[in-house]
C-alpha cells in the first residue's frame, strides 16, 4: 500500500492515526493520545505534527486545550484511511511488515 510507505514512518504514527480515525466524530486532547499509546509526550506530539501536516488531522482548540481530529482530505484519503483500518484489523502482522519494510 503505497500510502503507508509514503506517509506512516512508524508502528507508533499508524496507532496514533487509527485512534483518531476510531475517534472521528470528537476531538481528542494529546493527554488522550498518550494514554492510549502508552508513548512519551514528545513522540505523540510528534506524531500528532506529522499527521496534521499530512492534512489527515486538523488541530484545534477546544476549552483552552489544544484539540486533534481525524479530518482528512480529500474523500480518496478517507477510503484509504479506512481501508487499511479494515486491513490493520484483519492482517496487523502484514501492515507491520510493511512499514519496517518500507523503513530499510
């Protein structure tokens, strides 16, 4: 999947992006990523960065707390983002494979 070897350089940025993709509907704070990670701070936030970047998320600012949202564009970058969801959930050896592969 050319989009994984283009935009997801880690195992950590793949589970970050699926929490917000699961998530979608709300916006979550970085305290929430890290609890779901289990990461340090300045991974997430790393993560986080890379991700709005890509434009995949969009952050904002809910109640003085810096705020992330799965918001990706365009509507092609939604069904991929779902589909390797889908695959993730199936096959989560393969994605794995395939990130360190796309890595060395």
């Amino acid at each position: 999947m050319q989009f994984v070897r283009d935009h997801i350089p880690s195992v950590h940025t793949l589970d970050v992006l699926l929490f917000l993709f699961r998530n979608q509907t709300r916006a979550v704070t970085c305290e929430e990523v890290l609890a779901h990670t289990q990461s340090s701070q300045a991974a997430a936030h790393e993560c986080l960065t890379r991700l709005t970047a890509l434009s995949l998320v969009e952050q904002t600012g809910l109640d003085g707390h810096v705020c992330y949202q799965y918001r990706p564009e365009p509507e092609q970058v939604r069904e991929i983002v779902r589909e390797l969801a889908h695959l993730y959930d199936e096959r989560s050896t393969s994605v794995v494979r395939l990130i360190y592969a796309a890595r060395s």
